[in-house]
C-alpha cells in the first residue's frame, strides 16, 4: 500500500516543475519533482512561505492521472 505525506520540511535536491495540468495564467500552478520513490506536489503560491508538500508513492500519481 502507498502512503501519502504533506510535509513542510523543504528539499533543496529535489528538481520542481510546473505541472502540465496548471493554468497558463499563472497563480494557480502545481509543482511536481520526482525521486526513486515518489511524486512530491506543491503549490507555487506557498513555496517562500514553507507551504506543505505532499508525497505520494509513483504507483498513486499513476492512479490518479488516470482519473483526469
């Protein structure tokens, strides 16, 4: 089973980009960076204020695309 993990705990050796479901106005973008081990997503409005971070192991990320 995949478990899931918003942390605020920020990782500099992690390569973030704008996810492709974002709106191209701008203001409302998800940010995705990958590992070995899973998908993290955040949201761009709080990344100078430490927002949360959520975890998800790649076969959820998978599932969840899927859906869209």
């Amino acid at each position: 089973m995949n478990t899931e993990d918003a942390s605020r705990q920020p990782r500099s050796d992690l390569c973030w980009f704008t996810s492709s479901y974002s709106s191209g106005a701008g203001g409302e973008c998800v940010e995705v960076a990958l590992d070995a081990a899973a998908v993290h997503v955040r949201d761009s409005k709080y990344v100078a204020q430490g927002g949360p971070v959520l975890k998800v192991g790649s076969a959820t990320w998978t599932a969840l695309l899927k859906m869209m």
